[in-house]
C-alpha cells in the first residue's frame, strides 16, 4: 500500500502529479497522469497533450486516493526499478 511515508519507494506510474515549484518556472503548474518514467524524467499526460519533465528540478506533488504528498524531485532521482524496495 503506498503511503505519505513510502512513496518513494514505489512504483509511481499511473498517479497523478503536479509540479509545484521548479527552477524552470514555466513548468510550474502542469499537472497530469504519470504514463512513463526514467532515471530523470517523467512522462505526463496532461490536458494540452504528453509532456516530459525532468524531476531533479521540480518539486512534485502527488495524488493518493485521499492524501496529496509532496516530494523533491531529488529523492525521485533513480530509475524506476532502481528505487523499487529499497530502504534507506
């Protein structure tokens, strides 16, 4: 089960996710689905069409079912499989 305190350790596609704040301010606020991921991108699928942002720079937040979680794109910065089960 994914929680506030184990987010990032689990696989993310498939949630919903804004930005909300970056060093790229014209990104700040795009907000969508996550379809795909790599080691420092995400795959967003928005209103206006699929867009690809890097993580490191972003602060995101996520959608759970009742429960929003804010996270840095710096603790999100492996690929997928990499962050999957693990503990630090």
């Amino acid at each position: 089960m994914i929680t506030c305190d184990n987010l990032r350790f689990h696989e993310i596609i498939g949630l919903g996710v804004e930005v909300v704040n970056s060093t790229n301010p014209q990104i700040i606020g795009i907000s969508g689905k996550i379809i795909n991921e790599t080691k420092s991108m995400f795959v967003l699928n928005t209103k206006k069409g699929i867009k690809k942002l890097p993580k490191e720079n972003s602060v995101w937040k996520f959608l759970l079912d009742d429960t929003t979680v804010v996270l840095s794109g710096k603790l999100l910065k492996k690929r997928p499989y990499e962050r999957l089960g693990v503990r630090e």
